[in-house]
C-alpha cells in the first residue's frame, strides 16, 4: 500500500506540475444542482479535539441540510473516517474518499498528515479544508488546495514570543514532538523570538510517541540547563504526561515557568473536570486559546452542545474547545462556496488523469481517482468567502491566513482557569478583549503591553527569575584583567590567588544581595607584567573561556557587541594629565582678573553712566551746574567715585536716582567678583602647563602616553587622528611619571588616561596635574555572554549598592585621594571675561535708555508749552538772519536745556502776569463813551 501511495505522489506531482490532465473522457455526475454532495472528513475519532470535532461537523451538516438560504435543496453528505491519529492511516483514508469523487475533504487533524494529504488534493484538484492542522509550512505556495480554517500557528507563536518579552525572559527551553507539527513551530518560536532580543537556549526533542521514559531522560537534561522558562509544544494525548512525569522531577515547583500551546485549553475546555492528579499537575500553568469572539449565535450553540453530546463520555458532559467551533465553521465555510460554485454554473465532474491511465492494467488501479474539474473553481470561492460564524468573521488575507488573529492568555488555577489577557496581531498584549479594542495598529512597545497578575507554579503570585546556573556541579569561571598597575582597581597575589581592590569589592558586595547563590571561581588574565588587552579578553568570553569577566572594564561600542554589560559601578571619563609648575605673583597682578576687554568697558561704561546722570541731574542739582570747565571735573570725579561708592554729589532726580541704583548693583556684582579672582591669584599657589587640554594636545607635535592594553590608543588614532609615532604606550604609574618628568628629552608631553586611573596616579605625585575639561565620559561593567539574565541581576544589585550608600564607601576605601588632595594649588585661573557680564551691561543700558527717552520727552513738551514764537526771536535776536529757521530753534531748545527749573518758572510766571495786565488795559478801553 505504501509502494501506492509513493508512485501516486510522484504521478499527482508530475499531473499538476505539467497539465497532463484530459477532457475527453469527462464523467459528469450531476447537472449543475446536483441533489446530494459527497464530502469526506478525517480526524482521529478518540482524541480531545476528534471527539469534538465529530459531534460539531454532524450538528454543522444538519444545520447546513435544514437552512433554505443555503445550497437551495443540495444536501451536503459528509462521511467521516476516523485515522486514529496515524499518519498512514490518515493517508489510506484520504485516497479512498479520492477514488469515490469527493469534491473536497475535511482535515486531516494531524499536521504531518496534512503535509502528504495536501499533495493528493494538490493532483487531484480537490480542496482540502483542515480546522486543525496548524503547521505554519503548510503554506499556499507549496500546497495551493490546502485550506486552513484555523489560525496558523505562526501567530501562536508571536503571542508566546510577546509572553516572553512582556516579563523579561531572555532564554527558553522548548519542549516538543520531533516531527513536522513540533519542529515547525518551534522554528517559527525561534523567529519570533529573535525579534524580542530572545532565544531558545535549549530544544527538547521528543519522540513522537514518547513512553514515560523516553519523556522522563528528556526532562531529567532539561533540569540541567540554566532556563526555567519551558515551552512545550505537543499534542493533547501527550501534553499531560509529559507534565506528570515534570511533576515526580520536581519541575511543577516554584521557580519554574510553564507555557503550553493550545493544547492545553483543548483539555480544560473539554475534558473539564480533571482528575485530581491532572489538575495538580497543571496549576499555575500558561496557555493560550484562539479567541472566539462573543455573538448570540455562538450562544445558543454552546446550549445546544449539552443536548448534543448527552451521555457521549464516560466521565461526564463533552466540553466544547474552540477547535469544534472551527470544525463547525468549516462546514458552513464549505457549503457557501458550494452554493457560489453552482450559482456560477459549476458542474460536479471528473476527469481521467492521461498520465495514470497507463497504470489501469495493474494492480495498483490508480486510474480510479480522478481530477476534480471543477478544482479550482470551488477553491476560489473557498478563499473568498466572507461570512460570520461560531468564530467570529470569517475572512482569507493575501496569504491565505484567517484575518484579525487573536488568543487568549489562560492561567491555570484552582479547579477552573482565568483569563489573564488577550493578544492580537496588531496590538499585542492587552487586557481588553480584541473586539472592544481599536482595530488600528496600537502600541507594542514593551510599555504598551499589559496582562493581569499570574499565579505561578508553587502558587506564587511572584514573577519567577526564569533561570538558574546550569546544574552541572561546576563555578562560573570569571576572568579579571591581572594588571601590573593602579593596584587600588584590580590586584592579584599570585602567593594566595586572591584577588582585591574597588572592582573586586563592589563585584563581591553585589553578590551578596543577590537572592540566591553564586558559585564562582576568580581566574586571572595576563602574564602579570604587560597589561592585558581587554578586547581579546571580552573576545575569550564571546569564545566560552570564561563564563563572565569582572574587573575595570570600560564600556564601548565595540564592546557592547560583544557582551552584556551590568548598569556602570563607576562612570569617568577621559583627561589629560601633564606636568605643572608653580608660578609667583607679579607686581600686576591686580590687573589679571579682567581681560583687556573687560577693563576697556569698564572704564567706557563709567564716563557712559556718569553721562547720563550728568544729563539728568543738570536742570534740577546746583552740583552738576557751573562753568563748562568745572562740570568736566565734576562729571570725571563722579564717574570714577561712583566705582568705589564714594561719590558726594547727590541726586535729586527721580531719574537720576533710578540710574544710579541700577548702577550701583553693577557696580557690587564687578566688584566682588574683581575681589574673589584677585583674593584666589594673590593667595593660593597657580600652576601653569603648555598643555592646555586635548585640543591643543592633539594640535601640537607632542608625544602623548596612554595605558597599554586600553581602547585609549585606537581613540587618539582613529578617532583624533594622532599618528602612531606620537603614541608611546606605558605599562606601570612609574613608567608613566618618569615619562612625563624627561618631557621633550625623550618623555612626553602628557598622558590621555581615564579619570579615576589618574585620580590614583596623582594622589602620590603633586607635580602632575589634570589640564583642560574632562571629555569623553563611559562608564566602568562588568560583562557577561549576550543574553545572560546575570547582567540584569547584578545590575540591579548594583542600583542597590549605590542607593544604601555602599557603592560609595567603596569608592572611598579605594579611590579617595591623599596626598594633593589637601594643598591649596591649582592651575592657572581664568581671566574674567566680557561674556560672564553681558547681562548686567544690558541691565544697564537699557535702564539709562529709559531714563534719557522719559527725560527728553519731558523736556520737548516744557519746550513747547513755555515757549512762543516771539521768545524765541527774542532769544535769537543777535543769531545771524542767515541761519536757517530750524537751526534757530534747535539752539533755543538747547537753551532751553541749560536752563534751571526756577528760570523756566519764573518765565512762565511773567507770561502769565503780562497776559493778565494786557486783558485789563484792553477791558478798560472798552468802558470808555
């Protein structure tokens, strides 16, 4: 039988691939309205999803048989067979539905068969419509009659991959059936994975018929790796047993995480209630079911299910899973496209295949299957069917997927279960049901995502770690640079095989706050007298040498390529350290705190400034008045008096005062901070360098020493672009100090180093000084192999050390500085600038801006009001007839500005008088006969 099915497979292949099929010896069963259909089903009668699936299909015919808006008198005659889930079983079966000219098949319920069922219906043109075969490679292209009427398991495994990232997992174990359904999703697990930044570190392979043993060998080395976040995959008469035999391991305790396709609601769905064994052995687990959204159909089928299958199981009532409501589906989805295929004149016919014609003399008698004619009609009506069902809306993609894929996350608890969320294809992880939320692409950031709380194996509402150390008996082997300097970071004592300093501390302190123990072994790096390459040492552990590497390990780019690094313990950047002299003050020192700049606006803002109030107090303070020559002195004296707060005229303008004040306060600020630069050059010790910080560093032809082994050499040359003849490399502080002492006598000029190194460095040697502003910042972690959950742990632990104070007082232990810490020196001061005063300067600029516009608009208006036509010819009457009239009028306004306020009112009181006498005289002329 076997040897038939092979050269069918071959035949059918060679069929469809070369369109050897001819119509010259059609058999047509029917006309166009035939009254009977033949449809055949096959499943495996006795397992949880065939036992539904029987009692769903029958109820589906029935009500397909009894509806008058479908098939318009047609009945639909469906035969089903029972595989009993055996792949060649399953396959006789399909070929012998082929030889009675079935139009289409329901099924197989197993992947694998699909796999070679899906070829026959491929030769033969019949379509093949399966509600549970989920293998993501059963794709169009390869099998275009293959019909899935239930979601790919392709979006099951995006949900799990989602479950995954939303708590933090980076590894899992997979536990699955070694055949094409358990391989196949597992690969599509492992794709979607890979977009979350996780992995599968570990793939249990099952047998496909695996005994107690076989499964208990498999779980024992599952045990031994470091994930507890385990994947199983499997089929519904396996998934339980294979969680019995987790359970005499220890493996359904707390700690561990357990995450069970859908196989697992297929059972608590259907089989409900479990035996007490069955139900102890899945508390606490994680599955997911395809979401079926609410109608009232679905209501009122889920009443009729009890009457349906009444007296069916020997435990009790047959539960309904949602695979029966596929199966359901499936009928109606075929029965639609049944009834378009006759509405456009399809007819139900047959064709004799010219390739297997050949082959009717033999025993094999392959010329009684048959080409559907009608094939690929019916197929696309398959596809474009649109309809509601017991599943909700029932649609194809462009890839021949059910659209708006969507699960429900199910945690095991107690005697029943709760939904803990739902996930979608276009929005993820979300704890509102896919049909009340937006039909729009949403957020699918890891923050967008939420689940209601899980209670996990063990009855722990606590989210597990998801992992431990490998239990093979052996220490994390943790490589440390073996330096030949800054003992105070890392020291090793080959005498003891120890190791100490600020690295070794914090790593040992983080350690201890970790919530479990941490068996390690301290390995050195090096030969002990040239610094280690800490690249290649970060490369051993890529390379499995060493399990992590802990030590002064700055990160970078690079680096993070190629580990997982904790939080930084320590963040410093680079400086620049040169060597120093002591300078003594000179006999004009008192002019170094201001640049020329500054000392030039200074003297200019004091005449400015003396100006203005020499402008406003003019007309109102006797003081600012007299002859020209002495109002010269007066205002020079002023100007400079009012730097030292000494001046004695006094303002009796209101304008005057404000200008002054607004002054005065520019005058505090530049003063102090005249008096603080000055205090600190005149008292405290300078240091000068030629090096002035990395810029002028790299501008000059110096030579600059950096700490062999570090990234600092391809910083300067590759990113600075400093030759490689300017880079001489040092291997121990004295090296370096001795170095920098010979200068441009064969030394250099300074050393590009990390901050905390020369913090060391500089606390014995006072003659040496870090110049310029630090540049470049990084941080000091410690590494681990790319998807180690140890990164996180320490990180945290670490965060803790820093927040109670510890990681400090480490830092003091180690790194706090002594010797120069405490000597009043420092380098050179800045002169002050124009730039630190700017504010100020505007300050009063626009003060004495104001006070000039608010002055001369007054003084327009006194003008124009005091003044007539005739004082000012009178006031002009010795200026040239020449001049012009405007010129005229400037000068009596000018006049008019030199004048005192008593003169102005003295004048207007005149007018006044005059005015009056005037009026009397020409009122008296009038009296007279």
């Amino acid at each position: 039988m076997m040897l038939k099915i092979l050269i069918f497979l071959v035949l059918t292949e060679l069929v469809a691939e070369n369109g050897f099929v001819h119509g010259a010896e059609n058999d047509t069963i029917s006309s166009t309205r035939p009254k009977e259909v033949q449809v055949g089903a096959i499943f495996a009668f006795d397992t949880t999803i065939g036992k539904v699936a029987k009692v769903a299909i029958q109820a589906a015919v029935d009500d397909v048989n009894s509806s008058p808006l479908v098939l318009h008198g047609t009945k639909l005659n469906v035969t089903m067979k029972d595989s009993n889930f055996n792949g060649l079983i399953g396959i006789v079966e399909a070929m012998s539905f082929l030889e009675k000219n079935v139009v289409a098949m329901i099924g197989p319920q197993s992947s694998v068969s699909a796999h070679v069922v899906a070829y026959l219906a491929k030769g033969l043109k019949v379509p093949l419509l399966s509600f549970a075969a989920s293998d993501p490679t059963l794709s169009s292209l390869e099998y275009p009659f293959f019909v899935r009427t239930t979601q790919n398991d392709l979006f099951q495994m995006a949900a799990i991959a989602d479950i995954v990232n939303y708590f933090g997992w980076r590894k899992v174990t997979a536990i699955y059936n070694d055949d094409d359904f358990g391989r196949n999703g597992i690969a599509a697990l492992e794709d979607k994975l890979a977009k979350t930044q996780c992995t599968i570190s570990y793939k249990a392979a099952m047998n496909p018929e695996p005994t107690a043993a076989d499964i208990k060998d498999l779980l024992y080395q599952v045990t031994l790796q470091e994930s507890r976040v385990l994947v199983l995959h499997t089929y519904t008469k396996h998934g339980l047993k294979v969680l019995e035999v987790a359970r005499s391991l220890h493996m359904l305790s707390s700690g561990y995480v357990w995450i069970a396709t859908d196989w697992l609601s297929d059972i608590v769905d259907t089989e409900s209630p479990l035996s007490s064994d069955s139900l102890s052995d899945v508390q606490g687990l994680l599955t997911l079911r395809s979401h079926t959204p609410p109608s009232q159909d679905k209501k009122k089928f889920v009443a009729r299910w009890k009457n349906l299958t009444r007296g069916m199981d020997e435990n009790g009532l047959l539960g309904l899973n949602t695979y029966g409501l596929y199966a359901y589906d499936t009928v109606w989805i075929l029965a639609h496209a049944l009834d378009e295929f006759f509405s456009q004149g399809g007819n139900i016919s047959f064709s004799n295949s010219s390739m297997l014609s050949p082959l009717s003399d033999g025993s094999l008698h392959l010329d009684s299957m048959r080409v559907f004619d009608g094939g690929e009609l019916l197929l696309s009506n398959v596809r474009r069917v649109k309809m509601t069902g017991l599943t909700g809306n029932i649609q194809y993609d462009s890839d021949r997927n059910l659209i708006n894929p969507a699960y429900d996350i199910v945690n095991v608890v107690g005697t029943g279960h709760i939904t803990i969320g739902y996930w979608t294809n276009s929005s993820g992880l979300s704890v509102k049901p896919p049909e009340a939320s937006s039909p729009q692409p949403s957020n699918q950031t890891s923050s967008g995502q939420q689940l209601y709380g899980v209670i996990w194996p063990g009855q722990t509402t606590e989210k597990p770690r998801g992992w431990v150390f490998p239990n093979s008996g052996q220490h994390l082997k943790i490589g440390v640079p073996n330096r030949v300097d800054y003992d105070g970071i890392v020291s090793y004592s080959a005498r003891t095989n120890s190791f100490t300093g600020y690295a070794i501390d914090v790593f040992t302190s983080a350690v201890n706050l970790l919530p479990y123990a941490l068996p390690y072994k301290l390995v050195p790096f090096g030969d002990g007298i040239h610094n280690p390459n800490l690249d290649e040492l970060i490369g051993n552990m890529s390379g499995g040498v060493f399990d992590a590497v802990v030590g002064d390990i700055p990160i970078t780019t690079y680096r993070l390529t190629k580990a997982d690094f904790t939080l930084p313990y320590i963040e410093s950047g680079l400086v620049v350290v040169a060597q120093v002299n002591a300078t003594d003050s000179n006999a004009w020192a008192f002019l170094q705190p201001f640049t020329p700049t500054m000392w030039l606006t200074i003297l200019a803002s004091l005449f400015f400034v003396g100006s203005v109030v020499w402008i406003l107090e003019h007309r109102h303070n006797d003081e600012f008045r007299g002859p020209p020559r002495q109002q010269m002195v007066t205002l020079l004296w002023f100007s400079l008096s009012t730097w030292f707060f000494s001046h004695r005229e006094s303002t009796v303008s209101a304008l005057g005062r404000f200008v002054l004040i607004m002054w005065l306060f520019v005058v505090l600020i530049i003063n102090s901070s005249y008096t603080a630069s000055l205090t600190s050059i005149l008292t405290v010790q300078q240091l000068t360098s030629s090096v002035k910080g990395i810029q002028s560093l790299v501008a000059s032809n110096d030579r600059i020493g950096y700490r062999e082994g570090s990234y600092i050499y391809n910083y300067l040359n590759k990113e600075l672009g400093v030759p490689e003849s300017r880079l001489v490399p040092l291997n121990s502080e004295n090296e370096s100090a001795e170095a920098l002492r010979k200068g441009s006598n064969g030394g250099i000029a300074a050393i590009v180093d990390i901050k905390a190194y020369m913090e060391i460095f500089l606390s014995k040697r006072c003659e040496f000084s870090i110049v310029g502003q630090e540049f470049t910042r990084n941080g000091w972690g410690f590494a681990f192999p790319r998807g180690s959950q140890m990164a996180t742990d320490l990180s945290t632990a670490i965060l803790r050390l820093s927040e109670n104070g510890d990681l400090q007082r480490i830092h003091d232990k180690w790194l706090q500085r002594s010797a120069c810490s405490s000597q009043d020196t420092q380098l050179a001061v800045d002169k002050l600038q124009l730039q630190s005063f700017w504010g100020l300067y505007l300050i009063i600029g626009l003060a004495c801006l104001f006070a000039l516009i608010v002055y001369f608009g007054r003084m327009v208006i006194q003008f124009m009001r005091h003044y007539t036509p005739k004082e000012v010819e009178s006031t002009l009457q010795n200026v040239v007839a020449s001049r012009s009239p405007q010129l005229r009028r400037v000068k009596t306004f000018l006049s008019f500005l030199d004048e005192t306020e008593e003169e102005i009112k003295r004048r207007s009181l005149k007018r006044r008088i005059e005015g009056s006498s005037t009026t009397s005289n020409f009122a008296s002329t009038l009296s007279l006969p």
